[in-house]
C-alpha cells in the first residue's frame, strides 16, 4: 500500500538522522539535500539505499542526481509507490 507524503517524509527523517545525525525536525520538503542539510553523495547514496528497502522501491542511480531537495525525494517514492 501507498504511503502519505507525510509518512514517506517521516521516514526519509529517519534515515537522514541515522546517516547523519541531523535531527529529523530539520529534513523539511523545500531543503536542499546538499546546500541546507550538508549531506555529501556518498551519505547520499547510503540514504538512497536505506530509502529503496524501508519503502519497497528501486531508485536508478541516474535518477538520484534529480533528488536536489526532499520533496523530490518524496515525490519518487510515492509516485514509485504508486
């Protein structure tokens, strides 16, 4: 089943948090991954593997450089979902 933006947002917090420390009240739909949440491509690459096997979805490597801020991360999850 489909999950809420706010669910897949909650849980992309949480992965971001475990990758980086950063407190899941920050990781926000308008932030960018790397210029307001400093996360570098290798933590990157780690959230994206930790999001494609919390959500049951396949993100393309050449897809993942189209994830600038969270919404975009969110929106391919849930149209992944869908």
């Amino acid at each position: 089943m489909a999950q809420s933006e706010q669910e897949i947002l909650e849980g992309l917090a949480e992965i971001v948090n475990e990758e980086t420390g950063l407190d899941t009240d920050q990781v926000e739909l308008d932030k960018s991954f790397t210029d307001d949440l400093d996360i570098d491509s290798l933590s990157m690459m780690t959230i994206v593997v930790n999001a494609e096997e919390k959500f049951g979805v396949r993100i393309p490597d050449d897809e993942v450089k189209n994830l600038k801020t969270v919404r975009d991360a969110v929106n391919f999850i849930s149209n992944a979902q869908g």
